[in-house]
C-alpha cells in the first residue's frame, strides 16, 4: 500500500469514527472537534494493522467486519460493563427496559474472566430449569463462552419464541458441568410482585428495574393496602437476584420510601455524568417498618435503593453482601442502529460510600439453615400464596422474623 492510500485510509478512519461520535450525542460531537482528538501515530498504527490483516489474514474479511471488530475491542477493553452494541444488540436493550423480550431470561456479567450468571428472572425459562446465580456459563449450543465473545453468548440466549437453545454451566458445588435444555418464550417480566405474609405485614419483590417499575411498585403497594383491614404494619423488600437495571427507576423506588434527602450521587467526566438526586417529600408508606432483602446477586439500581435506604436509617437490610457494581452505563446511540453502552459515572450512597466492588454491607446476615422457632406465629392468616413463600423460603421467614421486631444475626460492620 502507497504512502498516499495509507494517508487516504487514516483519514477515512478519522472520519468514520469522528462521524460515529458525533451522531452519539452533544458531549461525545464536542470533544471529538478538539484538536488532537486522533493523533497521528495511534491512527498510524491502526491503519499499519488494517492493511496487514486485509493483505496477509489466511481468508478474506470484510473492512466493515475489521472495523466493527476493532471498536467493539475498543470499546469492551475499558471495563466489563462497557460495550459496543450492533443494530440487533442496541434494539435488544431497548427491549429489555421495557421487561418484554423473547429469551430465556437471565442477566449476565463478566468477571475474572468469567461468564456468570447474576440472575435468572423470576419465572422464566431460565429459573424454571433450576439455573442459579454464580452458575458459570460454560457453552451455548456447543459453542465455547469466554470474555471474548460475550456479546454474542446474550445474542444466542436471544430468539423466537419456542426455539431450543442448550446451555451448559459449571457450578461450585457440582463436579462436573451441568447441560441445560431451554425452550425460548416470551419473557414479559412484571417487575413487582406483591403478597400478604401475616394479618398485617406485606411483602414486596423487585426482579429488575424497567421503565415501568415505578408504576408496578405503586399499584402493588395500593394491593397490599386494601388487602389489610386495618393499617400495614411492616413491609419486606425483597431485592434479592436482582441484577439492576434503569438508574431512573432506582431512584423512583427509593423516593417511595423516602421523604427527603440524598437518594444517589455520581460522578465522571462529562457534563451530565456528575449529578445528586434527592428525594421528594412524602413516604408513599407513611414510615411504615421496612426490611430490605439483599444477597449476591443484588447488583448494581438495587444497590442504590439498598444503599439509600439504609443511610437514611428507613430500613433494615438483611441478607449478604450485594454484588458491587457501583457504576453506571449510558446509552449512547450512533449510526445505523447501532450504540455504545458506556461507563460514564461512578455512583455513591448518600454517605458518600462507594460500593464497586465492595457492595453493601447487610445490617443482619441471614442464616442459610432452618430457624424452625422462628416459624411460630407467621404460618397462620395470610394468603395461600404468602404461606407457599414462607414455607419454602427459610430467609423471607427469617426476614419476617426481623420485621416483627426479633433478631436473627447482628453483623452490621462499624
């Protein structure tokens, strides 16, 4: 190649990433207009790789392919959390904010290396077959999982409904891999469910936080209102496995228990990565007695609510240690359909803590035995759903236990 087609190929390549930027959005079209914003030597280099692969690669590659490769490198080298999204990638975010999407429903991260599974969504595919957070994703229809194709491991968990799909996981207590055989259906996700565990005492689940999650929360907390024929006494948050979601919707979640103060604050580079969101006046539960149900698998907007809430002293949080992942990622749209999902702030609880990487520290630890004598009491004048929870579920009876004014484990870290 002339000295003239690799200057023409530099200059292609400034173009087609300063355009790309530059259609993602005002902050992303001002930084790239600065002087310097492709230096010389890096978009040498670049060039020099692209015309070696194109010449010399044992088969033939498309310059789209070479290209989207390469940003996709880019792009997934920064953190695990931050990614290149193709046309199909970008649409299936959009769709899964809105908790309607056809799959087998489970939330992922990469981590050491490693495929894990945060959470499978309540009743799908996927927690239906028995798939648990931790499980390692080893294959997905044969294909091999490793930190190098992980957006197309989620691709393949994707598709029609009532296609097949086999998902082989290690897991820590098992010997040997463990094959999983899915059918793929529509996961249209309610993200609040509600129940009545006692007379008085309700209980509501959060799977994941959507677009719609605000408005689910206040239908359902106006359920468990009219189920009682007096006031609501207490009230559990289950935020167990839920691996997070829209920031907004955390931050509507924690402003229905709250009545004033700092929800979340964050901060980065750009102008909108830095931001303090407070809470508005009026407790939608009227102070009602709050437990929060948290464990691993928590990540991420529940960590926010978990976080807010305990500051704030508006509830207990009880369980494990939550999963870290104390950032957020914006959605930047580019050209065709396609986006960059982007680390752009770090995120700290109303004390000014951080939690990536550390997570939350519960306020009580919750035993993984049985407390029989904790029983005593709860299994009586509740709905049939409610007792069906409490008796296969050894920690809700325990956060139960809590609520109604006992203690199970004191491990709150001063």
């Amino acid at each position: 190649m002339s000295f003239r087609a690799k200057s023409i190929l530099i200059l292609l390549l400034g173009g087609v990433i300063g355009t790309a930027l530059s259609l993602g959005g005002g902050v992303l079209a001002e930084r790239d207009t600065q002087p310097g914003s492709l230096p010389w030597e890096e978009a040498r280099l670049l060039a020099e790789v692209l015309e070696r692969v194109k010449e010399e690669y044992v088969e033939p590659v498309e310059d789209s392919e070479l290209i989207e490769n390469a940003v996709r490198g880019m792009v997934t080298n920064l953190d695990s959390h931050s990614q290149f999204l193709n046309s199909e990638e970008y649409e299936e975010i959009r769709i899964s904010t809105t908790g309607n999407y056809s799959g087998v429903g489970l939330e992922v991260n990469m981590a050491d290396g490693k495929v894990l599974i945060i959470a499978p969504i309540d009743d799908s595919p996927a927690a239906q077959a028995g798939l648990r957070t931790g499980d390692q994703l080893m294959s997905i229809d044969g294909v091999d999982v490793n930190e190098d194709n992980v957006n197309d491991t989620i691709g393949r968990m994707r598709g029609k409904s009532g296609t097949k799909v086999t998902i082989t996981v290690a897991r820590v207590d098992a010997s040997d891999p463990i094959t999983f055989n899915l059918i793929r259906r529509q996961v249209k996700v309610k993200s609040v469910r509600s129940e009545m565990l006692a007379p008085d005492f309700g209980y509501l689940r959060i799977t994941h936080f959507s677009d719609t999650t605000f408005k689910d929360l206040r239908s359902a907390i106006g359920d468990l209102k009219s189920s009682v024929a007096g006031e609501l006494n207490g009230i559990i948050l289950d935020l167990r496995n839920n691996p997070g979601g829209v920031l907004e919707a955390a931050i509507d979640v924690s402003d229905v228990f709250l009545d004033g103060g700092l929800i979340v604050s964050a901060s980065g580079r750009g102008p909108d990565a830095t931001f303090r969101h407070e809470a508005h006046t009026g407790d939608l539960l009227d102070g009602v007695m709050t437990v929060v149900m948290v464990n691993g698998g928590s990540a991420s907007a529940s960590e926010i609510v978990a976080g807010a809430l305990q500051d704030h002293k508006r509830a207990t949080i009880v369980g494990s240690q939550t999963f870290g992942k104390g950032s957020v990622q914006t959605v930047m749209p580019l050209s065709n359909g396609r986006a960059i999902k982007l680390t752009t702030s770090r995120y700290f609880t109303p004390s000014g803590e951080t939690i990536n990487g550390r997570g939350i520290t519960p306020d009580i630890v919750l035993q993984n035995t049985a407390q029989e004598d904790l029983v005593a009491g709860v299994i009586e004048h509740k709905t049939e759903a409610g007792a069906a929870l409490l008796q296969t579920d050894k920690q809700l009876r325990q956060a139960l236990h809590v609520l109604m004014g006992g203690r199970i484990l004191q491990s709150k870290v001063e």
